[in-house]
C-alpha cells in the first residue's frame, strides 16, 4: 500500500477544512435570510396596519368635517368647493 506525502496529506486537509469552513458560513448565511425575511414580512404587515389605521382616521375626519383637504403639517382644513 502507498502513502502519500505528509506535505499532501496536510494539503488535502486544509482544502477539507476550508471547505468545511465555507459549507458551514453558507448554512449561516441562509439562517440570516431566513431570520430577516421573517423581520421583513412583519415589518410589512405592521406597515400595511398601520396604513389601515391612517385610513380609518381620515375616514373618522371627513366624517366629522366633511370632504376637504388636511394640511397636516399645520393642522388647517379648507372644505371642498362644491
């Protein structure tokens, strides 16, 4: 039976390890993504929610002070023309 040279067993191994190591960041890298996918969609469903509540607003608004438009920087309303 032959052997190979300690120099190419040595080789062999770190091309091993440094596969290993690469395979291993890899399955890291795919928990991350999948980790914030998770924290994305949330983010997006708490933004499509509060979307919900800032319409539900507006409607509770207009009907109180009818179709216009809201300055909403100063507070102002200017009633539609009709």
């Amino acid at each position: 039976m032959a052997k190979i040279k300690d120099e190419q067993l040595q080789q062999l191994n770190e091309l091993k390890g440094r596969y290993n190591e690469l395979a291993f960041l890899i399955g890291q890298n795919q928990i991350q993504q999948r980790e914030l996918k998770g924290t994305e969609e949330a983010m997006f469903e708490e933004l499509d929610n509060l979307a919900k509540q800032e319409q539900n607003f507006f409607t509770e608004l207009q009907k109180e002070y009818g179709d216009g438009n809201l300055d909403t920087t100063s507070g102002e309303f200017t009633p539609k023309q009709q």
